[in-house]
C-alpha cells in the first residue's frame, strides 16, 4: 500500500489479489477475445461505414459496450493513423489514465508509445503515440496552438453526455473546425439516448445506436428518508453481504471523506462479526493513488466478494465487470458556481434522475441485479431534476472566457453554445478578469491577460505568476503556485494525529500558509527530494513530486514567455505576500474578533482554520489574503496570509481607494448583508405558507 491515509484504516481488510481481468470472464479469456465479445464489436462493420460516409456522427450505447476503448482502435484499424493521430477525450482525467493504460495492454503496447495519454500537468505521449486520450480541457487548450488541430485525423468526443464545461465549449470550437477541415472525423459518443441534441447541434449529422445487452435490474427504493447515507449505506451492505449470493457490490458516495469514512465503518462492523465471509474494500476517487484506483479492475480471490466505494467516476466513465449489486447514495459532488463569493465550490447535491438510472444500471451487465436507492420514491419522484444542469450554466467561466477571447470570439454572448451559460455568469466572469487586469475596459486582452492564457491555471494563479517578475519573486511564487495545484502534502495519520500536527507546525511561517507551503518545498529541495525526509516529517512524497513536476512544466512555460526566473535571494519573503495580493484582494478580509473575518467586498463572513499558520502569529493580523473559501460546519479560509492595508490599496485600487471609503464600504456591505438576511427570513416563511397551501 501507498502512504495514503484511505487505505490505512481498514489495511486488513484489504486482500491480496491475483488475476488481471475483473470478473470470471476476464479471469478466463484472453484480451483479444474480450475484444470480440464486446457489443460495439457485433456493429463494428456498420458503424465504421457510417463514419466513413459521414464526416460527423453520434454514437449513442450503454456504458460498457466498448465506446471507449474500441472506437479508437477501430479507427487506427481502418487506416485513419496514416494521416494524423486518433484522438479521444475523457472529461475525467482519471477516465483517460486508465482507459489509456487499458487500450495499451489490448494492443500489447507500452504505455506512452503508440497509445499515450495527456492530462493537464502531465504528458505520456511520444513521437510514435498513434492514439491518444485526453482530458477535454488538454484538447481545448491544444486548439489555441492549433486552431485546426492538425495532427488529429479522427478525434472521438467521449461522455458528451456528460456535458462539462470543457466538452461543452469543445463543441462549438469544433463545430468551426470541422467545416474548415473537412478530412477530419469527428465521433461523438453518448451513453444515454438524448442525442438527438448533439446531432442537431451538427446541423443533423446521423446518430448510429449500439444495441446494447443489458439484464434486469430490480430496484429499490428506502421506506423513509435516511439522515446518514454513510450509515444506511453500510447497513444495506452489510445485509447484502452476509445474506444475498455472490456477486460484487459498487456503492456510489460523494467523494473522498465519505467513501473514506464508509469503507472504515464497513471495515469496523466486519471486524466486529464473528468470522465472516471476506469482503475485499476498494475505494475509488479522483485523488487516490493511480496503483490503487487499478485494483478496482483486478479479480478477487476464490469466493471473495469486491465491495467498491466510488464517486460518480463509475457511473458512465468507468466499467467494472462483474457488479451484482448497486447502493447509491442519491448524492454527488458538484462544482457551483457561488455569484455571492464570486467563486466556485464543490457542493454535495442531489443527482437527477437520470444519473439515479445509470447507476442502478451498472447492476446489469454481466447477469440480473439488484439497485438500492437510499432515498425515497417520492424523493426520487419530487426532489430529483430529470437531468443535471450542465455545468457551463453552474460554474465560473474565468478559464472559458479567457480561451475564447484568445481564440478571437469577440462576442461571447453569440459564441455557439448548446446551452448558453447564463449571462450574469458571463458578466461576473469578464468583471473577474478586468479586474485582474487581463481585459481591458473595451473588453479586449491584455498583454497581461495574452500571457495569462498561456498557464494551464485558473486566472488568479497566472496572475499572481506573471506578476511576481515585477517583485523579483517569481522563483518563490513558482513554488507556491505548484504547491496549490496539488493536494494537500500534510500526512495526518489516524491514531498518530499529535504526531503529524506538532511536525506540520514545524514548517510554520506565522504570517502565511502559502509560505508555509514554500518552506517545505524548499527544505524538502534542500534534502534532494528525498523520500525518507517525507515520511519523517508527515508529509506525502507523492504530492511533493507532483509538485515538483508541475514546478518544471511552469518554469518552460515562464522560460518560453521570457518572463525572468528570479529568486529574492535572503531578502525576505514580503514580496511574495504582496505577489499573493495581487492576484486574491478580491478574497481579502479584515478581522471582526479572534479568528473571525469578514471579505471586504461581500461582507461574507469567514473564518480562520484551525490548521492556518496563522495562528503561530500570536494575534490575528487585520488584513488577509486568502486562496478559497470552504464550507463545512461554518465557512473557513484555506491558505491565508496576512497582508499590509496599503497593499490592498496599491494591488486592487478599483475596491481599495482610501482607507475612509473602504470602511464606509464596509458598512454598506454589513448593511447590504443584513438586509439580505432579512430578506431571505421573509422569503422563507412565504414559501413555507405557499408549500403548506399546495400540500392542503
Ligand atoms: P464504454 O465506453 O462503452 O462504457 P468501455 O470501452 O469503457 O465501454 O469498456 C469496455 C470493456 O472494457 C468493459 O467490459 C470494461 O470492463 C473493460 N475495461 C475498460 N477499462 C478497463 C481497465 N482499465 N481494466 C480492465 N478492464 C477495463
Ligand atoms: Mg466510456
């Protein structure tokens, strides 16, 4: 095992596994006759006539029939890699690592030669690579180089049923190229029958089905609400467990902590029971370990039943063989889009009613099954939206904006969208980004925001990197930029809590997480990245390389935009606080009482984390600077670092003019946010009244 915290907990109940394939099936026939048997296999002669007489097509088929790991390799059959490479994109970045790795094996090729994968951050292609999957966001930003994508000469848009934001733009950057390229060919793949959608959207272009081969699947619903999904999933695992027949378990959760928490609950009750049958726990989020997410593919031993935790990844991106029984959640994680804060964050929603039917799908591939909702049926019914929201309509923009301003759309407001983002997002997006200095008042980029696009990062950091040079700092700024683009490095164990929070303090700088960060790079930099130096100090090598690799993909970059590489040598570090400000003095705020802040333009109140360096000051300093806002009992900076009034001035003098004006600001917002609380009371008990109307 890894030194990851997720499989800590409940290593015991982790079996050793042998085999390569995923269920009795895979265990027995070798890859090629896996291949054969796979439904797109049955169509393969049909469906690439059709592609061969259409320059557009849209293949709709239910998860598992081979969308993803065959479409590309029929194309390279058929001769398509003599003009350019087949390319395909995943909107998940851990779908195209491993769907990657698996076409590799099925052509018996190693990874990163004639099939390969790119992610942002992270490149395993070569010369010879013939078929590459990509994040959707690694092609759009491959379209700024190269408007017309030339090096592909088929590309295969995957999960457009999906509809992220990426895919979404893709769409209609796409839609341009394939009128001016006509010798590329564009595939579309769906897994859910709506596709009527994106062929219109292509002015018509033919839909071609994959009959699909699926079982019954018996469905569930719970009596009453639940209160805890952890718990009830647990519970209904549990009964599946020690009393149903054989056959492997994927229950959907949210994310991390409470897949996390579940397999370490399930794990507990197991260990409580008196010799039970074996149960082999397996998480699967984005952030786990590329070793460990593979084990939910690998077959468990004789007689030993899989229990698979995941996020929403297995709804449609990822197949496991051999599932039996499905418990879901009714929950996943989403990015929303927060116009209050300006700012995006992961929120615990409801799914729709459609992701409830793909995932009680995923019960029925291999024989019949069985699908637990831990939710209602008139939750189900009442509460759940047909589909989800796009998530070009939910989240901020600032990246799109930015791209396709790059791109020359001038208009955004008539680019092609299949749905329109809503036009106060848009607005707030431009506004974002004027303020930061990357449009000017016409709209127009700026030097500073033509350099900006060049960075695969979100506006804030760009600016905080490219405005560094001006400070002399951009060789700490790297660093800091780097360490924010990985997960958390702190190692906090359980059972050793004391331990990891006294070694963390260590690497405190009192007045800033961000330089925290930077200290521990440094010292870790000091030690030549070495391995031992992370597990004696509590802090995940893993992370720290990944650092270490995106710190070298920037330093190019900055290299190629001829932006200096310049360290500030032993003058300190206020320059880089001031670097921080430049580009968060819209997340600044100012101090209320101990810990408690208030932002300075929404009047938002937030507060400091307990785990903030900050505190180490020995008093809380007036003004901070901070990188994201979380919620979880209450609203809680992460990243904070103390900053200078004047600088709040000098850095944002379009919210900061004068100290005088700044507090009447204040005031104004306090007041402005008092109203909205009454407001929103009123607002509350009206809709209370009208429910209780519609329910009489
Ligand atoms: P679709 O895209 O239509 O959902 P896929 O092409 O992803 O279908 O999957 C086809 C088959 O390949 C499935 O049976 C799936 O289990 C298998 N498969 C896909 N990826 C892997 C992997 N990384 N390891 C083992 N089997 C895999
Ligand atoms: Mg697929």
């Amino acid at each position: 095992g890894g030194d990851y915290k997720a499989n800590a907990g409940y290593a015991k109940h982790m079996k050793k596994s042998g085999g390569a394939g995923a269920s009795e099936f895979a265990r027995t026939k070798t890859l090629a006759e896996q291949r054969e048997y796979l439904p797109v296999r049955q169509v393969r002669d049909d469906l690439m006539q059709i592609v061969a007489d259409h320059q557009v097509v849209i293949i709709v088929g239910e998860t598992g029939s081979g969308k993803t790991t065959q479409l590309t390799q029929y194309l390279h059959e058929a001769g398509m890699t003599r003009y350019g490479m087949v390319g395909c994109t995943q909107p998940r970045r851990v779908a195209a690592m491993s769907v990657a790795k698996r076409v590799s094996e099925e052509m018996g090729v190693e990874l990163g030669q004639e099939v390969g994968y790119a992610i942002r951050f992270e490149d395993v292609t070569s010369e010879a690579t013939l078929i590459k999957y990509m994040t959707d966001g690694v092609l759009l930003r491959e379209s700024l180089r190269e408007p017309d994508l030339d090096t592909y000469a088929a590309l295969v848009m995957d999960e457009a049923h999906e509809r992220s934001l990426n895919t979404d733009v893709l769409f209609g950057v796409l839609r341009k190229v394939v009128q001016r390229r006509r010798d590329l060919r564009l595939v579309v793949t769906s897994a859910t029958l709506d596709a009527t959608r994106f062929s219109d959207f292509f002015g018509g272009v033919p839909v071609f089905n994959i009959p699909g081969r699926t079982f019954k699947v018996d469905t569930y619903f719970a009596k009453t609400p639940q209160e805890d999904y952890v718990d009830a999933a647990v519970k209904q695992a549990l009964q599946i467990h020690l009393s149903h027949g054989p056959g492997d378990i994927l229950i959907f959760m949210t994310g991390q902590e409470d897949i996390e928490a579940t397999c370490e609950v399930l794990a507990e009750r197991m260990g409580t029971l008196d010799d039970p049958p074996p149960l082999l726990l397996l998480p699967m989020y984005s952030q786990l370990p590329a070793d460990l997410q593979a084990k939910i593919f690998e077959s468990a031993d004789e007689g030993v039943r899989k229990c698979i935790v995941s996020t929403n990844i297995a709804e449609t991106s990822l197949t496991v063989d051999g599932i039996k029984y499905v418990i879901d959640s009714g929950f996943c994680k989403l990015k929303v889009y927060n116009p209050k804060i300006g700012m995006d964050a992961l929120q615990i929603t409801p799914i729709s009613q459609a992701n409830a039917n793909q995932r009680s799908g995923r019960a029925g591939r291999t024989g019949e099954g069985h699908a637990y909702r831990l939710y209602t049926e008139r939750q189900y019914r009442d509460e759940l939206l047909a589909a989800q929201i796009p998530e070009i309509q939910r989240t901020n923009l600032g990246n799109v904006v930015l791209l396709l301003k790059s791109l020359g759309v001038e208009d955004l407001l008539s680019f092609d969208f299949m749905d329109p983002p809503p036009q106060d997002n848009i607005q707030s997006s431009l506004y974002q980004l004027w303020v930061l200095g990357a449009l000017s008042n016409t709209g127009d980029l700026t030097t500073l925001g033509r350099k900006m696009v060049e960075f695969p990062l979100d506006p804030p950091l760009a600016k905080m990197l490219i405005f560094s040079e001006k400070l002399g700092c951009t060789a700490e700024v790297l660093v800091v930029v780097s360490m924010l683009s990985v997960p958390s490095v702190f190692f906090r164990p359980k059972g050793r809590e004391e331990e990891s929070d006294a070694a963390r303090e260590k690497f405190f700088v009192p007045e800033s997480d961000h330089l925290t960060l930077l200290n521990v790079y440094q010292q870790w930099r000091q030690q030549n990245y070495a391995a031992q130096w992370c597990t004696d100090h509590f802090v995940h090598v893993k992370g720290l390389r990944k650092a270490r690799e995106v710190h070298a993909q920037l330093l190019d970059i900055l290299k190629q935009q001829r932006i200096q590489h310049v360290s500030t040598g032993g003058a300190g570090w206020d320059s880089v606080r001031k670097a921080i400000c430049s580009a968060y003095f819209y997340n600044a705020a100012k101090i209320k009482g101990v810990g408690e802040y208030v932002n300075m333009l929404t009047g938002m109140p937030c507060h400091l984390h307990p785990s903030s360096a900050l505190y180490g000051l020995g008093y809380t300093p007036d003004f901070t600077c901070y990188h994201e806002l979380i919620y979880t009992s209450k609203e809680y900076m992460t990243t904070v670092t103390a900053v200078e009034g004047e600088w709040l001035a000098e850095l944002g003098p379009m919210f900061f003019s004068v100290k005088e004006s700044l507090k009447s600001r204040l005031e104004k917002r306090k007041r402005e946010a008092e109203e909205k609380v009454k407001m929103d009371a009123e607002m509350a008990t009206v809709t209370a009244a009208k429910e209780q109307e519609e329910e009489a």
